[in-house]
C-alpha cells in the first residue's frame, strides 16, 4: 500500500483518515461497496470501488458529505456494476473463494498468491471486515473469503 515514493507518515496520515471516515467505510461495507483501492494519495484518502447499484453509490457519497462537506481531504472513484446487484443481496462474496490462514501468512502474501500484487491486500481485508479488525491480525485456521479477482 505504501510503495515506492511513499512518504514516512503515510502510514500514521492512513490511520487518521481511516478513523475520520469508519462511518464512511462502514456504509460502504453496509451497502456492499467493494474496494479496489484504498489509500493515502496526495495527502488524502484515496477511494476506488465499485457499488452494486445507483442507490449504493448515491448512500456511500451521502456519508462521505456528512464527514466532510467539502472532501478537502478525500477523493472517491465508485463506479456501478449492476452484475454484482445479485450477489449483494447474498452477502457480496460472489465469485469469490475460501481460503485458509496457515502459519506464516499475511494478507499481503495471499493477495501476492491469489492476484500477482501484495498490494491489493485490502480487498480480501475488506471482504472479510466481519471477521478481521486490522490487516496485520491474521489467525492461523481462520476461513477468509478472497474475492474473485477484478
């Protein structure tokens, strides 16, 4: 997520937009937004996903409003998939697999494994926020659903 370029407080500016927009991030969960990328880009909280429907998208920007009015320090790129409309409606893992953590893993190694790029480790983080609080905190046995690659 912080490659090369990447300044020294990206990290500690991440967390603190993070935490600014949870409500943000929780109605995206909610409405199952699915996240491409999630990063500090430019000093703000680069967003890009894809929403299931019009109604989705328009809620995700509504919160993104409430926080802040004036995204100073935010830019959001959501696009529409109808195809995903379905499987939202059953929990948003359409296409997606299961796999299990063995000792050693990380989430970036598994996206290495699943889509060639450790750096897309947010997705399979964000598909599986139900049972994962922080990215860095994987269990050896735990069942994660790794979304089909986009």
């Amino acid at each position: 997520m912080f490659g090369q370029g990447a300044q020294k407080g990206d990290q500690e500016r991440f967390n603190e937009l993070k935490q600014k927009y949870q409500t943000v991030l929780t109605t995206a969960d909610q409405q199952h937004v699915q996240f491409q990328n999630l990063h500090v880009q430019d000093n703000k909280l680069f967003i890009k996903g894809t929403a299931p429907t019009e109604e989705a998208k328009s809620k995700f920007w509504e919160q993104i409003k409430l926080v802040s009015p004036n995204q100073d320090d935010v830019t959001a790129d959501i696009t529409v998939d109808s195809s995903r409309a379905v499987g939202a409606a059953v929990g948003g893992a359409q296409g997606g697999q299961t796999y299990t953590v063995k000792s050693g893993d990380t989430l970036s190694a598994i996206s290495k494994q699943f889509y060639g790029d450790s750096n897309e480790y947010m997705r399979i983080f964000y598909a599986n926020r139900d049972k994962l609080n922080d990215p860095d905190k994987i269990q050896v046995g735990q069942q994660l659903t790794v979304p089909a690659k986009a």
